[in-house]
C-alpha cells in the first residue's frame, strides 16, 4: 500500500484518541499493611463517587478485578484480601474538596509487614530468602517485583492523567533502622526520575499509632522533611484505639477515614492552585500558558505507535539523546507522522496528509495544553516557532487520522 492510499485508510478509520486529560489527578499509594488496609469496610465505604477511581495493580479474577483496568474506588483498593486503608477517604476526600470538573485517580500498592527494602530497584533477593511463604505469595501478586509494578501501573495512570503527588504508610517494620528516612528519600527520587516527573512532587507520610508496639517508628518519620522540602508528615495524634487484631499496630476503620481525610487536607494545602481545572479550550493565546522566550534551540526525542499509548515516560537523564529504553512504546517512525526537526528556530512535523483530519498538540509536562497547532499544516508538515514557548520540556502530540505520534521536545 502506497502512502497516499494508508493516508487515505487512516482517515476513513476517524478514531479519536485523547491526550492525558489534565484534570484527572492521579495520585501514588504505597506502603505496608497499614496502606494495605486492614480496617472494617462498612455500609458507608460501599458507594463512592465515580469521579473517585483506582487502577487495579493486581490480577485477581476470583474478585472480578484486572490488572491495569481503571474502576470505581470502592474498597478495597489495593488487593482483594485488604481491606478499608487511608487512601479510600484520601481519594473521597479530594473530589469532595476540588472542582467538581477534577477526578481523582488512586494506584496503590502495598504489602503487610514489609520493609522499605521492599520497595528498592532491583529487589533483593536475599530479604526475599527470609520471607514467609504467606509474604512471597503476596509480593507475586505484584509479578514478584512491587516497586516495578508500581511504577508499571503509574506509566499507564500517565496515558490517561497526570500524577500530583505522593501518599505513603510505612515504617513500623524499619522502627530501628535509624537509615530509614534516606531509604525513604532514594525510592521516592527513583519514582520521580522513572516517571519523568517535576521537582515538586509531594510525598505525604503517615505516623503510626502512638501507642502501639511499632510507635518508635514515629522517630524516623519525623525526620523525613529533613530529606526533602517536598516531605510532609501526616499526623497520627488523636487514633488510640487500634484495631482488636492482637497487634496493635493498625488503625479502626473510622481512624482510617479520619487519617485519609488528614492526608487529603495537607496534599490541597500544598498543592494550592495546581488542584484547580484546567481549561479545555485552546489555551494558546493565553498569556499565563504561552509566554515569548527569546530561546528558540529545542532537542527533541520521538516516539510513535499506530495505537494510543498516552505519553511515554521519560527520565531527565535521558534529554539530549534517543534511547528506545527511556519509552514505554514501539521507538519507531509513525507512518504518517515523521520526526520532528528544528531549523532556524522553528520546530517543524512532517506528515502525510491527505485529509483534515489532524489533531496537533503541545502539552506541558504537568499535563496542560500550552499550543495548538493544528491549523498550521504547510508544504507537508505541522509546526510552530519554538520561541513562543519558555525554556523547558514538553510533550508534543500529532494525530493524523487514527493515528498518533507523541515527541518529548525540550526548548532551550
């Protein structure tokens, strides 16, 4: 089939693929049983709002739940053997809190009774040796790697939203590890460099309960925003009456409602504006989204694939270069989209149209649309001059028919 006559079929084909929708908010769950949920789940915690929902991370079909698939956030959310846990009201809270036009998204991943070890890159494979059986079998469930799955599902969050920060409960196991809080800081700048995400990302810790066995663990947690200014900790004050499981470690169900509406309140406070909508309109000739930058050298990176994989995820280490292992999609030429090239100062798309059927976008890496540029299609391509954007990274979408190439563009 020649170009013109895939140009021609790709059109007929008319799907319409979106980009990441900036006011789907997703946030990252992980920890040990407390995260896992251990709490009662009642009458009350079986209707949620759908705008609150959660990406399954685990492939259980004797509960109806598939790995990858997005559903309504009733609980449980991180296995089907765990129960009521801070993030079911962390998550209703925000949509109750946030612009009715916002969706919250929840991937958790969390593992009873593990260390942060648990949670390192690669996975040792000595800790696992000490293990029990009933400890392995859960960490499989998470294809025997939870950090890589973690990160798995959170990519996939990627093609559909945009990660706003971080919520985390674990410790009681590292009560004596006095290392912890560094521990803490190196798996969370892992997930910001694994996920190609900003340098404000915030990370919300819990406390243990104050009275019970593990309440040293609270030493360490007090010392996490020693590590970052993006660590807040999320006070346990006020939760003593532990649930009756002869451990004393886990909270009650309505503690567990409480703290995740704790964690909600912090995570507005500090995410301020950037909880508020985005506009779905052009936003091109806006003065807060497109500003003159007397820069006008871009780098860009591609990736493309004849079906819709969101935006790949890449690491800052990786700007400047091509590297297929930085991406989560096919690194090959779209056959109607080609690479995007920079000549005196303009960046420039070629593509084979032969319809109107285009959609072409420019995407903040916070997942707002900063320039349209579907209209500018000339002699064979798309493009746009790179000095009316700032310096920074961006993500550059191109859809011709029904199919779409996603670019990483950095503006010097």
């Amino acid at each position: 089939m020649n170009l013109k006559k895939m140009a021609l079929a790709a059109c007929a084909a008319s799907a319409v693929y979106a980009a990441p929708d900036p006011n789907f908010h997703i946030y990252l769950a992980f920890g040990q049983s407390n995260m896992e949920g251990q709490g009662n789940i009642e009458s009350q915690d079986k209707t949620v709002d759908s705008r609150f929902q959660v990406l399954w991370t685990t492939n259980e079909t004797n509960c109806g739940k598939k790995l990858g698939q997005w559903s309504d956030a009733v609980p449980p959310l991180a296995s089907c053997s765990s129960k009521l846990g801070p993030a079911d009201y962390f998550g209703r809270t925000m949509v109750e809190k946030t612009d009715s036009q916002i969706r919250v998204g929840i991937v958790d991943v969390a593992v009873a009774g593990c260390s942060i070890q648990l949670f390192e890159s690669p996975l040792s494979q000595s800790y696992m040796n000490q293990q029990a059986s009933w400890f392995k079998q859960r960490v499989e469930a998470y294809g025997g790697k939870p950090y890589e799955r973690l990160i798995e599902m959170a990519k996939k969050a990627q093609e559909d939203g945009v990660i706003k920060g971080i919520i985390f409960h674990q410790g009681e196991t590292d009560a004596g590890d006095n290392q912890w809080p560094s521990k803490v800081k190196a798996v969370y700048d892992r997930i910001i460099s694994d996920l190609g995400l900003g340098n404000d990302i915030p990370f919300l810790a819990g406390e243990v309960l104050r009275s019970g066995m593990s309440s040293g663990a609270n030493n360490n947690i007090a010392k996490l925003p020693q590590q970052s200014k993006n660590f807040y900790v999320i006070s346990s004050e006020g939760f003593n009456q532990a649930l009756s499981d002869g451990q004393n470690v886990h909270f009650t169900s309505q503690e567990y409602r409480d703290f995740g509406k704790r964690y909600a309140e912090k995570m507005i406070e500090v995410l301020g504006d950037k909880i508020k909508p985005v506009a779905s309109a052009v936003e091109s000739s806006s003065s807060e989204a497109v500003v003159e930058s007397s820069s006008s050298e871009a780098v860009v990176e591609s990736s493309s694939s004849s079906r819709h994989h969101g935006w790949p995820s890449y690491s800052s280490s990786y700007i400047g270069t091509i590297d297929p292992t930085a991406i989560d999609v096919p690194h090959s030429q779209s056959r109607l989209v080609g690479k995007a090239v920079v000549n005196a100062g303009r960046v420039t798309v070629p593509v084979a149209l032969e319809c109107r059927n285009v959609n072409a976008k420019v995407f903040s890496m916070q997942g707002t649309m900063v320039l349209d540029f579907s209209d500018s299609f000339a002699g064979g391509s798309l493009g746009f001059d790179a000095s009316r954007l700032p310096s920074g990274n961006y993500m550059l979408s191109v859809q011709v028919g029904s199919e779409r190439s996603v670019q990483k563009v950095q503006i010097k």
